[in-house]
C-alpha cells in the first residue's frame, strides 16, 4: 500500500519503483498512472495505483524484476522506504490488475485451496492457477464449474 498524499507526482514515484527494482524506464511507454476508486469508500486505506503501460511485455518486465527485487531482498522486500516515501513502514505490492470476474475467482480459488489443502493459487496473464503441492502440475481453474470437478476427485 502506498500511502496517499495531496498533490502527489505518481509519475515521480513509479519512476523511482523503476529504479528501485533496476528496470529503465522509457516514460513514452506509459499511457497512465492513476489512483483507481476504492471498493469500500469509507476504508483508511488508500486507494491503489493503477500504471497502464503501452504493451504485455513492458509490464511482465516490470512484475519480474518487482519478483525478483523480493527473493533477493528477502525478508527486506519492496516497501514504503525503499521508495523514499516518509512516514510509517508500509509494504508495497505490484500485480496484475484484475478483472471483476478474475477477482472473484482468485478469490473463490484461495478459499477452495484453504479448505481443501491446495498449497499454491497465482494468477498471471489474467489467469487463475492452483497447485496441490510442489510435486503436481498446475491446474487452470477457468470457472467456477472447475471447484466441483475438483471436489469430485
């Protein structure tokens, strides 16, 4: 989360993520960075930042290097100090915005993977993916109809 601030430069900030995590950034590669409404308006959380760039690749760039960053930083991931944001110690997460659809679905796939003993649930590409354990392949969960398949088994 990244904490929110009167007439903050969010072009500055993703420029020093950028950094941060040894990306270059080409600024003609963005097409907008915007704060996006909250879910629940009455939350103290502040609204998240949505960055739209021009291509796929430019941002699957961008969540590998965020990724990596983390596993070499490890427990020291990215955060509010990193970034040279004042205030109080916050972690900062980079993902793939989701559609509603997606969204609910992740959502459903980390409940279904609680209770039924899953140790993996990502999504990439828009994509919804569980694992059982480190020794199974990864399943494509597409829809809702593939919960009760799963339980069949």
């Amino acid at each position: 989360m990244v904490p929110e601030k009167r007439h903050e430069n969010l072009l500055h900030l993703i420029q020093k993520l950028y950094d941060t995590v040894n990306v270059s950034l080409d600024t003609n590669c963005i097409c907008a960075v915007r704060r996006i409404a909250k879910i629940n308006p009455k939350s103290d959380r502040p609204r998240n930042i949505l960055l739209t760039l021009q291509t796929e690749r430019q941002r699957d760039i961008l969540l590998s290097a965020v990724k990596r960053y983390n596993k070499t930083n490890h427990p020291n991931h990215l955060n509010s100090t990193c970034l040279g944001i004042e205030g109080e110690y916050r972690a900062i997460y980079v993902n793939e915005h989701l559609s509603s659809t997606t969204k609910k679905l992740y959502a459903e796939a980390r409940k279904f993977a609680k209770d039924n003993s899953y140790k993996y649930v990502w999504v990439k590409y828009e994509r919804v993916y569980m694992r059982k354990n480190d020794n199974e392949s990864a399943l494509l969960i597409r829809d809702f109809s593939n919960f009760e398949k799963l339980k069949v088994k």
